[in-house]
C-alpha cells in the first residue's frame, strides 16, 4: 500500500537522528557490564519511541475510505487529531528524560521515564494498525453502496486535476436523463477538486488503482462517458460489458478532436458532420457507424441576436498553450495590441482565459499583463478573476463579438451567429480565406477573420460591416448539428443494457 510505503519512508530519517540523540544521553556514566547493557536498552528505548512518528503523522492522515462523495459509507475515524497529542506528550516525556540524562539522576528513574516514551509510541501505532486493518474491509462496503444507489452512467475523469470545466459541460445533459450518475475519477484530490466544484450531490468516487474500478462497475451500469482523451481511459475501456462513449469537451480543429485513439470506443458522439469529416481528413478510419450526431445540447441558451450592429462589447477568449508544437495555438503572447486597439475604440472586453493557462508561469504573466491592461480603463471591463466564476455562455450572450484561437470556443460561438476573429500565432499564420492553406489545415478558421495586427483589413472588417455573416451562418449546422438535447437524449436512450 502507497501510504504504508510512504510512511516507512518518512520514518528512516527520523529514526538514524533519534538513535544517535538517544546513544548520546545514555550514559557514558555506565561502570560495569550489566549498568551499560541498561544504558544500551534505555537508549534503544528513546530511540524507537521517537523514531516513527513523522511516519505514523502520515498513517494518521490516511482516510480509511477511497476519496468518495455523496453515496452512504460510514464515516471515516479521523485519527490525526489524537496522534498528535500523543505525539507532543510522547516529546515532552523524552525531553524530561534528556534532562534526567544531563542531570545524571538515577537508572531507575530513567527506565520509567523511557518506558513511558516507548509505551506512548506503541499506543500509537497500534491504533494505527488497527485502522489499517479495518481498511481491508473498505472495498465490500462500498461495492454494496454503489450497488445500493444502482448507476446506470459512469462520467469517467482521469485527469489529476478533475478537470472540472470538462466534467460540467456534459454532466447536466446526464443528469437530466437520470440521477442514477456517478462520476469516477483515479486520484484523491480530483475527486475532492470535483465535489467542490459541482454543485450536483452524485456521487464521486476515486478508483486510484486498476483494480479499484471494479468496485465501481456493478450490472445496472449501461454505459461509460468519456469527456476527454487521457491513457488511462484504457484502463475503463477494457471492461467490455458496458458501452464506452467517447464524448468529447467541444468541437474543435486541434488535433485531439480526431485522434486515433477514439477508435477504441464503442461509440463517438460528435456535434456535428464536420467532426465526422474531420476523422477522415485525418485518416483515422472509423468503423461504419462509430460516429453518433447528437449535436451541441450545452448551447441551447445561446441567445441569437435579432439585429447585428458594430460590436460593443468584445469577448477575448484565448486557448491555453497546449502541450506540444501541434496544440501550440494559444494567442495570449500576441493579443496586447488588439486588446489595446479594442480599448481605443471604447470597447468594453470581457477576458476569459483557458483554465489551464493557470499552470504555465509565462501565460501567468501574459494573464496579468492583459489584466493590467484592463484595470487601467474606468470602463465596464471584466478581467480573468472577474470571468473566472462566469459561465461561458453567459459570457457568450454578453458580448457581440469573440475573439479566440483554433480552439472549440470557436466553433461554440458560431450557434451566436455573431461575428469572431481569430489571433493565430505565427509559426501557424497564413493568408486569410476559405481556400488558404490555414483554412486547410483548420477549416473552422474560415467562418472567423485572421488579423494579423491592429491595422489589417481583417480586423476592420470584423469590427465594422462584417461581410462574413452568411458564410457563418451556412456552418452553424455544419459544425454544431444543432442544439436541441432531443438528439442526445435519444442516443443515450437507445444504448443496450449491460451484458452481466
């Protein structure tokens, strides 16, 4: 067990220390055989007292329970609050020893202060090991919970973080399906991350190991979602009994929305026909209906202008800098002369970064730098901290114009049928048009203008006439199917029941 090795771990250097401490008060005091043996036997007596406790800190902080949410278990003893006591009687015991020790008092009356020691340390850890030993007994009782609450969906989430954002774009069109959800996530604190951010009371339960999933598969579960492609969703996937549905964040043209991969799934639902052509485009040869329209139910809520008129308000919605050249689009090193410019123009600008830009140190600071930019101007701007807790199609129905990168926010606005520019980053720049080598490699682009800088044609034309609107209009049912959660619904309806 991981937390028992740890412990063990922490435990060696304390133990090497205490030794030491504890040889070196033992009395070289001692003048015949059998007085060293006891100096001998009360020094290994401080020593093991005080040896294991930064271990036994960590075995006190271990839960009894996998991290789990919102489903009957017993609580967990909570064990860290009288470890700790112990612990500080147990170093004020040996402390009154070493005084003993200096002091030159009596053998007699330092076998008992040591013993004292050495009884609290074992006090210790002997309820510890107890609490280890009822753990063994965790799996049964939460296998029968999970059965008891009988799921028919798994959300399956194998990032570290939770990816909470992820999690809510299709937890709500579950939901309004059937409660009997649970979310499954591999690692404690995304499971902790997640039941904080969810406002929903399903179930979350963490499946660190492989064989922890098991506990979460019982027979009324029909079918497992998939909102993102991570190499542990393999490990889900070999459960063969059930469906695995590859679902997705959003439609987008990075290349993770047609990775090869997807090609274990049992079913991919997609927005819309672009995402299947999208797969072929990228020679990843799916079988004959793998693909699933279900279109883009999150948007239904998008508003739809009645009448257009040169943008007032201007969302800046960059991606995040990816993790390779290929899904390095993010344009937040590039965007201070357009936000600038936006400024000058009396634009108000809502500023919504990507989530995960929060863990690159240089995004950080072009973040702070636009943010900057923002605090300067007594206008109604909204800045990242401002945005951070907004929902984005609220942002969406605030603004009367996006700008963005190759990312799904790009093609989820175009269900707004309001006018978005793209900031491309130069190692991917190229002349604007439908029949451009960009709009090759990213189709999406060509439904958005390309500025290059401040002063380019495209840039006026997005903030002014807008001559695009008809071509968008046409690739709104292209990309997103539409956004009614009928379609949905019915696909997830129509899946078989588990085959046990």
């Amino acid at each position: 067990m991981k937390t028992l090795k740890t412990a063990l771990v922490a435990s060696i250097p304390s133990t090497i220390f205490a030794l030491a401490i504890a040889i070196a008060l033992s009395g070289a005091k001692a003048v015949d055989g059998t007085e060293r043996l006891w100096e001998i036997a009360i020094a290994m007596e401080i020593g093991v007292a005080m040896a294991p406790w930064p271990g036994l800190a960590v075995l006190a902080s271990f839960r009894g329970w996998p991290a789990a949410y919102n489903i009957q278990l017993p609580p967990p003893r909570q064990e860290t609050r009288i470890v700790a006591i112990t612990a500080v009687v147990t170093g004020l015991v040996v402390l009154a020893y070493a005084f003993l020790a200096i002091a030159g008092a009596q053998l007699a009356l330092r076998v008992i202060v040591a013993t004292i020691a050495l009884g609290l340390a074992v006090a210790a850890a002997s309820r510890l090991a107890m609490k280890f030993h009822r753990a063994r007994r965790y799996r049964p009782i939460l296998r029968r919970a999970i059965e008891n609450f009988t799921p028919q969906y798994i959300l399956y989430m194998g990032r570290r973080d939770g990816g909470a954002y992820q999690i809510k774009q299709w937890l709500p069109q579950i939901l309004a399906i059937t409660s009997r959800v649970i979310v499954v996530v591999r690692d404690p604190e995304a499971a902790k991350n997640l039941a904080t951010s969810i406002s929903s009371e399903i179930p979350i339960i963490s499946c660190r190991e492989n064989k922890d999933l098991d506990d979460v598969m019982p027979s009324s579960v029909r079918a497992v979602f998939y909102v993102n492609s991570v190499t542990n969703n393999a490990n889900m996937v070999s459960y063969r009994n059930v469906k695995h549905i590859y679902l997705g964040h959003g439609d987008s043209d990075k290349e993770i929305s047609a990775h090869p991969a997807h090609k274990m799934y049992d079913a991919i639902f997609v927005a819309g026909q672009a995402a299947i052509d999208r797969y072929a485009t990228e020679n990843v040869h799916l079988d004959p209906g793998q693909t699933q329209i279900v279109g883009r139910p999150q948007l239904e809520r998008v508003d739809v202008p009645e009448s257009r008129s040169a943008p007032q308000t201007v969302l800046y919605a960059p991606t995040w800098s990816g993790y390779n050249q290929a899904t390095s689009l993010s344009s937040l090193s590039i965007a201070v002369p357009f936000i600038a410019d936006l400024l000058a123009r009396g634009i108000t600008v809502l500023f919504r970064p990507h989530p995960f830009s929060y863990f690159s140190s240089k995004d950080q600071d072009n973040i702070a730098e636009i943010d900057d930019l923002l605090a300067d101007k007594k206008l109604r701007h909204l800045g990242s901290e401002d945005t951070a807790s907004m929902e984005l199609l609220d942002l969406f129905n605030a603004s009367d114009a996006l700008v963005t990168d190759v990312s799904s926010v790009l093609v989820d606005y175009l269900a707004s049928h309001k006018p978005a520019a793209v900031l491309l980053p130069v190692h991917c720049r190229a002349t604007s048009g439908r029949n451009s080598d960009i709009g090759t490699k990213f189709p999406s682009v060509q439904y958005a203008y390309l500025p290059t800088s401040p002063d380019s044609e495209s840039w006026h034309l997005f903030l002014g006439p807008d001559p695009m609107r008809s071509t968008r209009d046409e690739a709104t049912a292209y990309y997103l199917g539409g956004t009614s959660p009928d379609a949905f619904r019915e696909a997830v309806l129509s899946l078989p029941a588990s085959s046990t």
